[in-house]
C-alpha cells in the first residue's frame, strides 16, 4: 500500500511546470518585497534568511533528487556499472556535504544495489564517482558468484565452529574461506527446500580422496547441514558486485547538510548487457 504524504509545490514560471517540492506545509503564503513569507502555528517566517539549510519552522529535512538514467531508451538492456555526480562539494568538505543514493532501481532489479552510502563516492577529476556496488548480504542464487557443490556428508560429533563437510568429488578452485554456505533438502534429485544458511568457510581441501569444505557454522541463525543435504556457496556480494542491468537507472540521491551544496549534473559508465 502507497505511503500518502502532503507536499508543498512550487511552479517555475518560465519552465511552466512545477519544478520542486517542499516538506513544509504552511499554513499560508506570500510573496512581498522580493521576499517569501509563510505561516505555520500562527507565527510568520520569512525564507532564504538563514544561513541553515534544509530546515523549515525548526525541523530538519534532508533534500532529495529523483530522476533517471536512461540512454538509447529503446535498445538494449544495458548494464550501468557506475554512477557519478557534479557538484560544488570538495573533498575538504566533510561526508554531510556528499550526496548518498538512498535508492537505486531498475525494471529487472535482480540483486543489484538498492543504496549508495556517501562515503562510496571518490573524487575524480572534479566528479564524484562510485562503482555500483550489491548490498553486502544480498543472496541471489541467479547470480554467478553463486555455485553448486553436491551432495554432503557431515560426520557427527564436530564442533559448531568447525564443521567439515566431504564431499565424493573435487570441490573445485572457485570456493574459498569467506564464502557463505547454504544447504537445502533433496529428494529424488530436486531440491525440496530453501537454502538454509551454513556458515561461513574457514578452511577449503582439495586433495584426492579428501575433499572436503570446513564451516563455522555456529553463527547467528545458522543451520550445522545433515547428510545428504545439496551443499552450495555464494561469494561476498560486494566483491562480486557487477552493477545494475535493466532498461533505465533511476535513482534518489540525498543530502543532509546544513550548509549550501549545489549539485549539477549525474552520470553513468553504460555498456550494452550480455548475459
């Protein structure tokens, strides 16, 4: 169900539209002598007179932009592996003066980073650029930094914190400590349950006869697997991070300074997407 909320508009005359809101709600307006006056709780305010930006009738809101990346809108997919912005804000400013992207979204959202910290931003040659990064814990089993390695026996009396799993065949090179482990329930070769969270790899053995995966599985909402069980990882997702894939970006980007910060332009580094 939507969210309704009540927002002040203001119309550009000479672009005959209405180019900003506002999280003010007064309880009347008018313009006088070059200035803008309002009301709220009886009390008369008069605007663009106080040095503290982003703060109406003493309360604070952080300015927000919305809008869209969307090039070559009727060809391909495309995979947006960057985003980057313009504005007056310098590296001696501190993190409040950066703008965030609070929300990132496609039309084939699939794992890809739904925010953007401030402090992902970098400096460079007068932009501020950002890697479009997944969140970290995201778990997309679409995704190939997630794999497959087969059916687990698990000897009884181990420790939760070390836990070996052997395995029939070689586990492979791509598994390593770090990963996270799942496990799910199969019956006649088809998985019949979710992946349940492992744990987390410590230790990899891939010798002959000796294949096997060690896993700390005594962590929060854990699960130590039982024999018989599908065993399978996924790769941290902030490392494996391979951008947002869709027909257009759009993005929300924030600022929650104070002081005055100006923004001018927001970008993307944009490839044609091949699955």
């Amino acid at each position: 169900m939507a969210t309704a909320y009540t927002l002040t508009y203001s119309v550009g005359e000479p672009f005959n539209g209405w180019p900003s809101f506002y999280s003010y709600i007064p309880e009347y307006i008018q313009g006088m002598n070059s200035y803008l006056y309002t009301f709220s709780g009886g009390n008369i305010y008069r605007h663009n007179t106080s040095n503290l930006r982003n703060t109406y009738y003493g309360k604070f809101e952080a300015s927000t932009i919305t809008s869209a990346l969307n090039p070559t809108p009727t060809e391909d997919i495309k995979l947006f592996k960057t985003l980057s912005y313009e504005s007056n804000t310098t590296v001696a400013d501190t993190s409040q003066a950066r703008w965030a992207a609070i929300e990132l979204f496609t039309d084939l959202t699939d794992g890809s980073p739904s925010s953007m910290l401030e402090t992902y931003f970098i400096e460079k040659e007068g932009e501020w650029f950002s890697f479009l990064r997944t969140e970290s814990g995201t778990v997309n089993w679409a995704q190939r930094s997630a794999n497959g390695l087969g059916i687990g026996t698990i000897p009884g009396g181990q420790p939760a914190a070390s836990t070996n799993i052997l395995f029939d065949v070689p586990v492979g090179s791509i598994i390593a400590q770090g990963d996270t482990v799942y496990a799910a329930t199969v019956v006649a070769g088809v998985t019949t349950t979710a992946p349940i969270l492992a744990g987390e790899v410590t230790f990899v053995e891939n010798n002959p006869g000796a294949y096997s995966v060690t896993v700390d599985t005594s962590g929060v909402g854990t699960t130590v697997p039982t024999t018989g069980q599908f065993i399978m990882f996924i790769k941290d997702a902030v490392a494996e991070s391979h951008g947002a894939r869709g027909y257009y970006l759009q993005f929300k980007l924030s600022n929650d300074s104070t002081d005055p910060v100006e923004i001018y332009s927001v970008g993307s580094s944009v490839m044609k997407s091949y699955p």
